[in-house]
C-alpha cells in the first residue's frame, strides 16, 4: 500500500510537471497574422491522464531493464521457437506455403494493394542495405537516402538523354550506387560513430541540394517526369506493369537475402563484423580497416542505388523530394525497430514502417512522431529490436550450436 | 560610399549576425557533449521550441494587453528561456539518462528519436505553416542614419551574444558549479571520487546550454520574421558544425567556429552563389573532418586500447 502510494506521488509529480512543460504549445494557439488567440484547455486534461499512466509503466519498465529479467524470458522463447523452427517437415511445408502467398498476392488483391506492397518490399531492400553498414559494419549513416537517388536519377537521366530502358539501367544504377558509397566512404574513412553520422548526413543534404540547382542537367526541382515503367519484351498494361514491378521487387529482396547470408559467414563479412566491435582490435588481427569501411559503403550502396531505378520505374516521376533526410530515417527506423544485423528483423521493421501508416490512415499525422518514440524507446529497453540477431556460437568440444 | 565596400561591409556584419546565433547554440552542443561525450541531436529542436515559446507568449500579450514592446519581449524571453531549459532537462531525464552507460550509438539513436519527438509534437500541437513573427526589439534612434548597414536588432543580437559569452565564461571559470562541470568533462569517476554530483553537473549543462538556445532562438525570430517547426534542424546541424570546426568540447573554439562558419555562409552566399548557402556548412565540415579532426582549437584525442 505504502509502495502503491508513493508510486503514485511520483507519477503525480510528473504528471504537473508535463502539465507546465507542454501548457504553452499544447493549449495556446496563437495566429499571429490575423491575431487570434484559442486556448485548449482539454489538450491539458489529456496530458495530466497521460503522463500519470505513462510515467507509471515507464517507471517500471525501467525497473524490470534493471533487474535483467526480460533477457531470460525472451531466450527461453525463444529457445522454443528454435526448435520449432528447425524441425525439417516444418520449414519444407511453411517455405512452400510463403511460396505459394507470394507468388499468388498480385492476382488475388486489388493492384492498389499490390502497389503498396511493392513499396514495402522496397523499403525492405533498402533496410536490408542499410543494414549492412549498421548491422555488420557498426557505421550510422544518416544519408542512405541519397545512394536511392542516386540510383533514381540514374535511370532518370539515362532515359531522359539516351532513351536507355529499365534492365539498361538496373545494373547500372546498382554500379552508380556502389561508386558513389566509394566516393563518400572515401574521406570519412578516419571518422567513427557520432562524427560519421553527421557527416553522412551532410552529404546526403549536399546530393539533394546538387540534384536541386543542377537544373539544367538533372531539372532541377520539378523532377524528371514520364520515365517509362519496366518492359516484359513488350510495354505493359499500367496493371501488368505494377505486377511486373511486384515479381521484380520480390527477385531483389531474394536476392539481398542470399548475398547477405552468404556474406555473414565469409572473410569480408567476419571482417566487417570485427571491425564493428573493435576497430583497434581488429586493426590488430590484420584487417585492412580502409577496405573493410569502403566495402560496406560499397555493398550497403549497391541495395540502394538498384531499388532507385525500380521507384523511377513504379512511379514514372522523380524529383529531389523524395530523398530527403526524413527517407533516411525512416529506413534507419525500419532498421532498429526490426534488429540491427538481423535479416528476419529488418524485413518485419520495413513492413512495421511503410504499412502501419498505410493501413491505419488515422495515424498517418502521427507517423514521424511515432517513430520518434519507437527510437527512443527501442533504444532505452530493447536495442537488439524485435528479433534479435542470433550469432553463431561454438563451443568448446567442437559441437556447434 | 562606394557601393561594393557597402556590400562587403553589409555581407561581413550579416556574417557576424549569423556567427552570433551559431555560437549561442553551439555552446549547447560543445557544453554537453564535453560532460557526456554525446551529439546532443535535440539540441536545434530546443532553439526552436524557444523561438515558439517566445512567440504564444509574446503574441498573447501582445493581443489581449496593452504592455510596452519591451515590456513583452522580456518576459517572452523569460518564459522562452524557462521552457527550453526545462525541456532540456526533461530531455536529459528521459532518453539520455538511461542510456549513459550503453554503446554510442544507441545514445546517438535515441537522440535522433528525440530530435523527431520534438519537432512533429510542435507540428501537431501547433501548425505546419511559418509563423509571421512581429520584431518586439524597437528601432534606437542613433543607428537610423546607418539602417542599410546595420538594423537594431543584429546590433542586439551582437551584443547579447557577447554579455552571454563573457558570462558563461566567468560561470566556468570563477564558480564553484563551473570547477564541477570542468572536473567532470576531464573525469567522470574521479569527480565523483572527490564529491561532486554529477546527475547535478549534467542537469545544470543542459540547464544552461538550452536558455541560450532559447536566447538564440528569440533573437532568431526576432531577425527573421517568421518561424515553423523545422527551424531546428537546420540551425542545429549548422551549430554542430560551427562546433565541430571550433574543436568540440572547447567554449572558446565554439565561438571561433561559429564566426569562421558565419563568415564564410554570408561571403559565399554573397560573392559565389546563394543557391548552395546550406552547402558551405556541410562542404566545411566534411573538410574540417578529413583535414583536422579535432577541430582549430580542440585536443587531439588518443585512443587507447
């Protein structure tokens, strides 16, 4: 009872103080151009209910984080889903079953829903890339999307001043990508953690401003309009083109899932990995670092630049707007919410991103807000995001688990 | 006067203005990041929510009472200085706090988090449009004959910087809280061995590291006219770059960085091309990073194993 009380004193306490910390934004609205004032007073009931509940479980979610406890409860699970997993005649039967799902969706649903989907699977390409450089290679890189333009407008200017077709400008969008990883990997070489990240940024800004005031060259602000959709040996209905671009869609995430499977257990990937958990250290081992910090430039770019040339492809429209820093984000979201390092995670935290605001219009303006607090608040209590990675482990004995 | 000095002259004061406002908010960023080793990625967004606190304020009083310009600027000013520290604070408590002994990067993580919290409850609480922002500061008389060279308000926001610089200055050096912030940017354990608290040391970094944002912030707004919820982003990297050119972690490389970044924006924009005046910032840093690290006058910082 004693406990219950001062429990509740505390989250009283922050209940008043949120009540300060947000009066004037939250009730006052002033307009200052034609000089109205209207106060909400409601805004501040909500927020009194609010903090007080919020405060409380906040508290002892943090609690429990102390105590550990949730670590061994979710290894336990987990440890039961694993075994489930493995069993041979379960993974034959749910594989074939997804098969089935995927190739089926486009002709069973609306193509609206198709286009969406699409777009998720893109994201999920662009999260899987992503992670690469903060999965494996421990580098935030706040300007992933300017890699994605890179590959739109490769396919936009090469339609625009050659006429060069979609499978034209696929491997080159993915090559243009991989360059410009290079060319930005390149001086922020020396550069770790909180300094690369801004840095990252401040070139993903320098793109989008490039792709802004080139106009002659890249048109600047309006985008480069009517880029044709992909062809199957001939030009496609808007329907079979939105199909088409789903299949394709679906191909490249297979094969992200592939390349990076196989590079996990490689000598670059383990390379990249030390590198992550100690720079120094793995300097020590003989790890070229310089190469090591350009090949996940490299191979995070690759993903990003291909999935650029498939968005000029849906949306026959590109223009420096869509790549902005809240695109960076967003995909870093996609990231952390789902794991970090982890394939099955990034792939639930692309779908988590793009669909959740799809479905649920409602929350649509609330979007950027929650994805805020789903930073935060993964950060604070689960930083190995909703599936965790697992990590090889050997032990002793030669038994490999 | 010749009017290509006129315009030199015109760039290089626009420049200081510019310089002014950086330094103010950049001395948040250099204070925390000193004493928690942490980008605080917040930190434009606290600028703005002082400019926008200023302005409810200030435009309430101004609509329903009849109080003098200066009277109403002083208290919006007041009232801004007040909500940015306590949203700093509020800030600190929530997201940083906990994380003070996880990896960089999930600090990091949690402060972009905090950056977006911040700025889309603005937008929602508030509008998306920019808010026309009526200049309380009144025009003095003697500086009339010169208004095409220098307006009221840069010389305020000049000087104010100034009183706020020499301020901190003497905070840091002479008081007994600003040996405890110097102890504890040296050694986190070791001015805990010898007695100081640090969650105070920290409250009390963000404390004054976000009022003079808020200072910045209202002089901002004052100079520009109008505001919206996306005035932090920008700012705030520009402060963290003028930051990271100072050497991070040293007030007085700050305040160097944030003139040398003033400068430059304003000749540039106004002798190579105004279309890339957001470039300059970030071709700076990107030099800055691969030329000199540590900054004009920061440290070389060793790693050690």
């Amino acid at each position: 009872m004693n406990r219950l009380l001062s429990e509740a004193k505390k989250s009283l306490i922050t209940s008043l103080w949120f009540m300060v910390l947000t009066f004037p934004l939250l009730v006052i609205k002033v307009n200052t151009r034609d000089n109205t004032v209207v106060w909400r007073w409601m805004n501040l009931l909500w927020v009194a209910i609010g903090a007080f509940g919020l405060s409380w479980i906040w508290r002892r979610m943090l609690e429990r984080r102390e105590k550990g406890n949730t670590r061994i409860q979710s290894s336990a699970w987990r440890e039961k889903v694993t075994v489930f997993a493995s069993n041979r005649k379960f993974q034959i039967s749910g594989l074939s079953t997804l098969a089935l799902v995927v190739v089926l969706f486009p002709f069973l649903v609306k193509f609206y829903q198709v286009g969406i989907v699409t777009s998720a699977l893109m994201f999920v390409i662009l999260g899987l890339g992503l992670n690469i450089v903060i999965g494996y290679g421990g580098l935030l890189h706040l300007g992933y999307a300017a890699f994605y333009a890179v590959g739109a407008y490769s396919y936009g200017l090469m339609y625009l001043y050659w006429g060069l077709p979609f499978w034209v400008a696929l491997p080159f969008g993915a090559v243009s990508g991989a360059l410009f990883g290079l060319v930005i990997g390149f001086p922020v070489l020396r550069l770790r953690g909180d300094y690369l990240a801004i840095v990252t940024l401040a070139f993903g800004e320098i793109i989008r401003l490039l792709l802004e005031n080139l106009s002659g060259f890249t048109k600047g602000p309006e985008g480069i309009a009517q880029i044709p959709r992909p062809a199957f040996f001939t030009k496609l209905s808007l329907q079979g083109a939105t199909t088409y671009l789903y299949f394709i869609a679906i191909a490249l995430v297979l094969l992200a899932i592939f390349v990076i499977k196989r590079l996990e257990d490689s000598r670059v990937g383990r390379a990249l990995e030390a590198m992550r958990d100690d720079e120094i250290a793995a300097q020590a081992m003989g790890i070229d670092l310089t190469k090591a910090k350009l090949t996940t430039f490299a191979l995070g770019a690759v993903w990003a630049g291909m999935v650029g040339v498939v968005l000029a492809g849906k949306t026959t429209y590109i223009n420096p707007g869509s790549f902005t820093l809240m695109e960076s984000v967003m995909i870093l979201v996609a990231v952390v919410l789902g794991g970090t390092g982890s394939i099955p995670g990034v792939i639930l935290g692309a779908f988590l991103v793009t669909l959740i605001p799809e479905y649920f219009r409602a929350l649509a303006d609330y979007r950027m807000l929650m994805f805020g607090v789903a930073l935060v608040v993964m950060s604070i209590f689960r930083p190995q995001g909703i599936i965790p990675r697992v990590r090889k482990r050997y032990t002793v004995g030669g038994g490999k688990e | 006067m010749n009017p290509d000095v006129k315009y030199f002259l015109q760039l290089v004061l626009s420049g200081l203005t510019k310089g002014s406002i950086y330094a103010l908010i950049a001395l948040g960023y250099t204070m925390v990041y000193g004493i928690i080793k942490l980008i605080n990625f917040a930190h434009g967004e606290i600028y703005m929510i002082g400019a926008f606190t200023a302005l409810i304020i200030g435009g309430v009083l101004q609509i329903t009472t009849e109080l003098s310009p200066l009277v109403i600027l002083g208290i919006s000013l007041v009232a801004a200085v007040f909500y940015s520290a306590a949203y700093g604070v509020t800030l600190e408590k929530i997201a940083y706090k906990p994380l003070r002994n996880a990896p960089r990067l999930t600090a990091l993580i949690s402060a972009i988090g905090m950056s977006l919290i911040l700025q889309n409850f603005v937008l929602l609480a508030q509008t998306s449009d920019f808010l026309p922002f009526r200049s309380m500061i009144p025009d003095f008389s003697f500086l009339i004959p010169g208004k095409s060279l220098l307006t009221t308000t840069q010389l305020v926001i000049m000087v104010t910087t100034f009183v706020v610089m020499l301020f901190l200055t003497l905070l840091i050096k002479f008081t007994r809280m600003g040996k405890a912030m110097r102890a504890t940017a040296q050694d986190k354990v070791m001015a805990q061995l010898v007695g100081i608290d640090i969650n105070r040391v920290i409250t009390f970094t963000f404390v004054i590291g976000s009022a003079t944002a808020a200072i910045g912030g209202v002089l901002i707004a004052n100079h520009t006219g109008q505001i919206n919820f996306y005035i932090g982003f920008l700012a705030g990297i520009k402060a963290f770059v003028a930051a990271v050119l100072g050497g991070i972690g040293s007030i007085p490389g700050a305040v160097l960085g944030s003139f040398v970044l003033g400068m430059t924006e304003s000749l540039g924009a106004g002798y190579i091309s105004s279309a890339y005046d957001n470039a300059f910032a970030f071709l700076i840093l990107i030099l800055i990073l691969i030329f000199k690290p540590s900054g004009l006058l920061g440290r070389n910082e060793v790693e050690k194993v």
